[in-house]
C-alpha cells in the first residue's frame, strides 16, 4: 500500500474521534510549549545579561566590601585615596554609598534609594540625563545641596511637571533638583536609580548618612577604571595587594576584587543552570504525553480489532498494519507538537512584550521541538503498532 494511503487512513481514524486526538495531544502540547518557552527565557535571559554588562566595559574592577571574616574592616575614603594615588594601572577612581530614605515634595512623598557619588562615576558608568545635568567637581568639594533623580521617582513626585530648579527634602533635608536620569539596569549597586536619588558623596556623607567609622568615612563600593593599554588582570592584582596590605590581612580577605566579565560568567552559569533544571521538569510532560498516546493507541486497535482481521484477511501484511498503527501514532504526536510549538513562540513573545526581558526562539529548540514530538509518537507507537499488526485475522474477525 502506498504511504500516503496510510496516511489518509491514519487521518481519518484520527479525525473520527477528534475529541479523543485533541485530549491525547493534550500533554505533549503542554510540554513542547514549556520547553520552548523556558529555552527562550533563558537564551534572553543571557543575552539580557550581556547586554546590561557590556555598558561596564572591559576596563572596570570592583571593589566591594566582604563582611563574613572576623576582621572585617570598612572601606574608606582613605582606602579610596590610597588607591588614586598607588595603583599605576588605575586611570579613575570612584566610590559611592548607598542608603533607602524618605522624600517628599509639597503634598506628595515617596521612597528613594539614596546614591551618594562622584563626578567620575558618571563618567565611567555612562548615565543617561534626560533633562538638565549632573553635578560639578566643584559642586562635590562644596558640599552643594543637588540632586539628580531617577526618571520613575520624578514622575512620583512632579507628574508631568518639570522638578528642575524645585527643592526637595531628603530625609529632612533641602536639595535642589538639577537633573533626571533614566534606568541603568544591573550598574552593581547602581540597579535602580529610576527609583532613586543621585547626589555627591561629600555631602551625603555629612549630612544623611552616617558613614564615620574608626578607620574613617565609610564607603560601600569603588569602582576602579583602568588606564589604556593596562589590563584587567593587572589591576586585580595591584588592588587585591594593596588592599591586603591597607587591612593587615593575614588570612581571609575582608573585600572582594571582581569585573564584569566574571560577574556576568556567574550569572550566565546559574542562568544556564535554572534553564537545565526547569526544561528537564517541563519534559516530564512529554513522558506523560507519550503514554498517553500509547494508551489510547491500544484502545484504538482494541476497538479496531475486528477492522484489523478483515484488512488482513484481505491480504494486508503485518507490515502495513504496522506502518499504519506507527503512522498514526507519530502523526498524533508531530500535530501536538506544532500547535505546542505554535503556543511556545506566543508565549515567549507575550512575555517580551510585557517585561523586559526579551525571549528569544531559537531555531534549534523548535527543531529539537518537533524531532521530539515525532520520536515521542514513533517510540510509544511502536508496542500498540505491533500489537495490532501480530493479530490472527480469524481470532480478530471473531471478535465481538
């Protein structure tokens, strides 16, 4: 028998119960959908992520604090001087504070993440001003009461009114709006400046943070940009000696050195990691779906029986009845995996049109989506293929 006899019988066995075909797809449509859709969400998920560091460069360290050893000790101003002026692959040196803090304007009020910081960061880090400026060199040295603020937390406090030029008050305290900025994603601490307050660190420092400490005025992270032609490396090991030196250390570090590229090689590996676990969870329905396709094919030839004994009793070989049987089964399976499929990639593009994140489809998850779906129909196809195809054609033309 040619094949696509086989196959227009195969569709029309499926077609006469419709009902039956739609709720058998039904778990495979499930899982080809859930691993399309996590395999998008992750691919974005990196490609987010190296988007966002890349506006880092190749050319920044980060100094942080590491607050787990019993010897911790703060950073400092003094810390931050002492690598401006020692470290010769350094180019410019940046620290900033950060602390949450109540602002009001008039009737309206908020909170904000207070960013205290220099001139240099705003440089090195490339933040976008949407209306009026950042702050002076000489505006830091003066203690200058301005404050630029994020482009969510502006909304927040003005509508549609211009804040430039109006007063604030920040834990208290008067400050004149000079600027907006808008979101700058995964900056480090830096993550939410939409939301927050930007302001020299001087005067953060003095009058809305308490920052003395014994080893003098804390800082909670520096940022270090290095000079061309220096490598990344080479600063790390300048830094991390420096610093082990400044802090006495004898055993564990109380500061962490790290840059971009590492961070985004530890994200990149947990997103990797999550993407993994949650396609193999999401393929677990695929399991299910093909037993569900091998169940109901045994009820169909258990239906089908006497229907079987007469085409054999016409001269049908156990070939045909088993190609016919594995048609239909793969059939049933590639159909649920092309409208899984279908579900997948609108999904995926859902949740790009409504977060920020942007799924991304890939060719080889909708060839690995529809190669699955068909060896799911052929593997669990094959046992009630051959039970039908091994039937005696005078016991099945008995049957009742």
């Amino acid at each position: 028998m040619p094949w696509y006899e086989n196959f227009r019988i195969a569709a029309s066995a499926l077609w006469a119960n419709r009902l039956r075909s739609v709720l058998t797809m039904l778990g495979l449509i499930i899982g080809i959908s859930s691993v399309i859709l996590i395999v998008a969400i992750g691919v974005g998920t990196q490609k987010f992520l190296k988007d966002q560091f890349r506006s880092f460069g190749t050319n920044i360290v980060i100094l942080g604090e590491d607050p787990g050893p019993s010897n911790h000790r703060p950073l400092t101003i003094e810390d931050v001087e002492a690598l401006r002026t020692q470290i010769s692959t350094v180019a410019q040196v940046a620290p900033f504070v950060a602390q949450d803090g109540r602002v009001v304007y008039k009737n309206r009020n908020g909170n904000g993440r207070i960013y205290g910081i220099t001139p240099e960061l705003v440089t090195m880090l490339s933040f976008p001003v949407i209306k009026g400026r950042f702050f002076t060199r000489e505006e830091m040295d003066q203690r200058a009461h301005v404050v630029v603020i994020g482009e969510q937390l502006s909304k927040q406090l003005f509508s549609a009114d211009s804040p430039l030029g109006k007063q604030i008050l920040v834990k208290g305290q008067a400050m004149t709006v000079i600027g907006v900025t808008k979101q700058v994603a995964l900056k480090g601490y830096l993550s939410y400046v939409e939301r927050g307050l930007m302001m020299p660190l001087t005067t953060v420092q003095e009058t809305l943070i308490s920052s003395n400490t014994p080893f003098g005025k804390h800082v909670e992270m520096v940022f270090l940009e290095t000079k061309p032609g220096e490598t990344i490396e080479a600063a790390t090991f300048q830094v991390t000696n420096l610093m082990r030196m400044r802090h006495q250390i004898t055993a564990e570090d109380d500061f962490f050195v790290g840059n971009a590229q590492e961070i985004l090689n530890v994200f990149n590996s947990i997103a990797a990691g999550l993407t993994v676990l949650l396609g193999l969870i999401a393929a677990i329905s695929l399991v299910v779906g093909g037993i569900n396709i091998m169940n109901i094919m045994l009820v169909s030839v258990k239906e089908r029986t006497r229907e079987i004994g007469l085409r054999k009793a016409l001269g049908a070989s156990e070939e045909v009845i088993l190609v016919q049987f594995i048609i239909e089964a793969v059939l049933i399976s590639v159909v649920g995996g092309f409208i899984g499929m279908l579900i997948g990639i609108g999904a995926s593009s859902a949740v790009g049109a409504i977060s920020p994140l942007k799924p991304e489809v890939t060719p080889m998850a909708i060839f690995l989506a529809v190669g699955v779906a068909a060896g799911v129909g052929l593997f669990f196809g094959i046992f009630p293929a051959r039970q039908a195809a091994r039937l005696d054609p005078i016991t099945a033309l008995r049957t009742e």
